[in-house]
C-alpha cells in the first residue's frame, strides 16, 4: 500500500493502524444488486438494474457493502456521455461518491478491518451498487461516528470548496469572499468553511418567491451576506467600506452573474470558475485585465484528485474536513434518501432539481 506522510500522527492512526487484522468470519458468497449502462444517453431508458455475483476479496482487497451513494448531477452527465471524465470502457456501473461498510477483507490487509467505514479516493468506482471488491488503495477510512449523509458526500463538494478557497490565493481571518450559486451544495460549504476559517462571504442566488426564507436558511449556515443577481449589481457593501473588497471570487454561473461578482474583486484577485449552470460563457471586460489585473482561472476537482492522489495536500484535506464535520462545523446538504431498487425517483429528481437549495437524491442501501 503506498505509504502517505500525514502532519497529524493522530489522524494517521485513525486512518491507519499497523495491527494485522484477524481472520475474519467466513462470508457466504451471494448476488448483489448494481445499475449498469451500456451505451450514453439519457439516464432513465439506458440505466438498468441487474444482479451479480459477489466477489471474495483477494491479497490486498476488501469486500464492501454500500450503504449510502449520492447521485450527483456531474453522474447524469457521465452517464449521458457530455462529461469529459469517462469510464474506461461500458458496460459500466456508475458512482463516484458514497459511504460503505466493510465486510471482509483479503490476506495482507493491514490497515482495515471488518466493520470499518469506507469513501471511495478514486473515480469512476462504480458505487451505485450493493457490494463490491475493491483495493485498499481505491478508499480512505473514516469514522464511524460521521453522519451518513456527511459522509456519503465528503469527497466532491467539500473538498471542491475547501481547495478553491486554499489553492489560488492566501486568505485570512477578515477577508472576503465573494460567490454565486451561493445556495448550491458547494457554495453551502463554502460558506460553513469560511465561517470556521473567519472569512466573511458574499453570497449571491437568484430571486425566488421564498427569497427571506432562502437567506435565512444561508445565514444560519453562517452567510455574511445573501443577495440576489440584481441587489449585487447595486450594493454598496464595499463602496462604503463595510466589507472589504473580495479578496477571491467563486463561479459556478457564468454569463452575466459572473461579469457581476467580478466586478467587485479587489485588484490582482482571481475568479475561480467550478461550474457553468447558466450555460452562457464568462467574458470578462478588457478593463479588468489592464487596470485591476483580475486573474481569471479554473477548477476541477478531478483533475486534482487525479494529480494529487497520494499527496500529503489531500490526506490533511481530509483530516481537516473530518474534524469540522465532527465538531459540527461541517454539516451535510439538504438530502432525501431514496430506496436503491426506486433509483429512477433519484435520477429523476437529479435531472429536474428544483426549490431553495435543492435536495441531494442519495440512494439508501438498506432494507434491499
């Protein structure tokens, strides 16, 4: 197993112990249950549910049983063949993110135990599934304790959030953040994590009937600031000096809501583009380049798993959102848990998301 330096020895004893597990009980072999496509296209007519045979683990894998796995809008565009990162090959399982139990684990395995809970480090793992047989390799152990909701949803959008906000530019207690899709589930950690780290955000939704409830919801997360797409094009917040001009900007719109969060940067600061819901371009004015300096940059949370996978960078990563969402710093987006043989109603609702924040579908393993 590569071996990963860590600065937290506790944390590394949590991940990690170094007593040889014993033998565990002998696991009768059965069939479970995974969703399969064989071909791209739309979701609800090329997903289908089959069995297979359950694999034993081998020298240096684990037998999991899954016990919660969100179906992320970034699955519906794999699935449909627009996402860039794609299985190697179809028929495929798809998944990225869940939360597991471990069943059984092969010979030489030092560092897990049976009963342990795992979260994928790897993508296209194929978690929409009951049971697979994976490498020690390809999961990161966390505790038990994490709540399944927060758990099932670690590896993307708080490690999205928390990345942007560490990786382009050094941000201190008092600075400011500013963001659109404020209401996302990235942008709601965004915010939590600011909170923790003393950084206030300005944060920017769409209008909506429930606009005040949508505001609360965000404030209580721990929201300096809600405003809508059109009281941002007008706020004096920074003109009269009760904020500091935004030190970073995070866009996961483009179109004309990014031209307006960038408006407000401060000189030499960066715009972080994550998203693009709006499906119109960031243009960004000539103005902004020669006399503000604006550095316009990209973030995808693939790319960086893949180049960083043994780094000590994500393994603290890690350490650190583990530790705020067991102090309640951290806490999981708004979900519904739908039953894994109804995953139509999961996919269906991903697809057509729509309310205040929106609802995390994420597909319940048990009672199958």
């Amino acid at each position: 197993m590569t071996s990963i330096t860590l600065k937290s020895v506790n944390f590394l004893k949590l991940l990690r112990n170094n007593n040889v597990s014993s033998v565990p009980r002998r696991f009768n072999s059965g069939t479970a249950l995974k969703l399969v496509y064989s071909e791209y296209g739309d979701p609800i007519k090329v997903i289908k549910q089959e069995p297979e045979q359950i694999q034993e683990p081998k020298d240096g894998e684990i037998l999991i049983k899954m016990l919660a796995s969100p179906v992320n809008p970034a699955d519906i565009n794999t699935i449909q063949g627009k996402y860039p990162a794609k299985p190697k090959s179809l028929p495929s399982v798809p998944g990225n993110e869940g939360v597991a139990k471990i069943e059984k684990v092969g010979a030489g395995v030092k560092n897990l135990s049976e009963g342990d809970h795992v979260v994928p480090l790897t993508n296209h793992l194929g978690t929409w599934r009951t049971h697979l047989t994976v490498k020690v390799d390809d999961v990161l152990k966390v505790p038990t304790t994490l709540g399944l909701v927060e758990a099932a949803t670690l590896t993307v959008n708080p490690c999205t959030a928390y990345r942007m906000l560490r990786d382009y530019i050094t941000l201190k207690p008092g600075d400011t953040v500013i963001q659109n899709g404020g209401n996302s589930a990235c942008g709601q950690n965004v915010i939590q994590i600011c909170r923790a780290w003393g950084i206030r955000t300005v944060n920017v939704v769409r209008n909506r009937s429930n606009i005040d409830e949508l505001k609360k919801y965000l404030t209580d997360l721990g929201a300096t600031h809600v405003l809508t797409e059109e009281e941002v094009r007008t706020t004096e917040l920074f003109k009269s000096g009760e904020l500091a001009r935004p030190r970073l900007a995070l866009n996961c719109v483009g179109g004309k809501s990014a031209l307006e969060i960038m408006r407000h940067l401060d000189n030499g600061s960066p715009m972080v583009t994550y998203g693009g819901m709006s499906r119109e371009p960031v243009t960004v004015p000539t103005s902004a380049l020669i006399f503000k300096d604006i550095q316009i940059r990209g973030f995808w949370m693939t790319r960086w798993s893949k180049e960083k996978a043994d780094s000590v960078d994500r393994f603290e990563m890690f350490e650190e959102l583990i530790s705020m969402i067991s102090s309640n710093e951290l806490r999981g987006p708004a979900y519904k848990l739908v039953n894994f043989k109804n995953y139509k109603e999961a996919l269906m609702n991903t697809m057509t998301v729509q309310g205040m924040t929106g609802q995390k579908l994420i597909l319940d393993f048990n009672n199958i």
